[in-house]
C-alpha cells in the first residue's frame, strides 16, 4: 500500500538537512547569531529525544519547535531589557 506524499519518514539526517533553514529562522528572529546557535542546539536535544516514527514531517516538527524555541528566547530577553534605555540593533551576519 502507498504511503500518502505528504508524509515524509524522519531520518537520523533530516535536522542536518534542515540546518540552513532552521538558522535562518532562528537568527531572523533573535538577531544574533549566538542566540540563533543556541536555539538549534536546544532543538537538537529535542530531536533526539522525539520519537521520530510517529512524526509525519520531520521538518515540520523541527520548523516548530526552533520557532517556539525562539520566541521564548525572545520573551526571557524582554524581561531582561525592560530596564536598559539604550539601542539594540541586530549582529551583522557575515556569509
């Protein structure tokens, strides 16, 4: 019986594969590129604590989580510069 197209199987690769991507979300989001590490090594934890067999995209799920992962990032830094009156201007990327 075929398998629906939609539903890709999650290999040990996938977050490797979607590495690129996972950092370009992350970094546009918290406009560091420490902060946009950090958050991928926490979803790398994360993806090898899942069970992967009952994903139906792999990269769908680490989409997810590298976002949420971000915007908590986010919500903990707002609450750390509720008190500084300077400028926060993001870290230049250099390719």
């Amino acid at each position: 019986m075929d398998q629906p197209t939609s539903v890709s199987t999650p290999t040990p690769d996938a977050f490797a594969a979607a590495r690129a991507r996972l950092f370009a979300i992350a970094y546009r989001m918290l406009g560091t590129r420490a902060d946009a590490e950090d958050v991928l090594q926490d979803a790398w934890l994360r993806w090898h604590q899942a069970d992967r067999g009952s994903l139906q995209s792999a990269e769908a799920w680490l989409v997810t989580v590298v976002t949420r992962l971000a915007i908590d990032r986010l919500r903990a830094a707002k609450t750390e510069r509720e008190a500084y009156v300077g400028f926060w201007l993001p870290e230049p990327l250099v390719a």
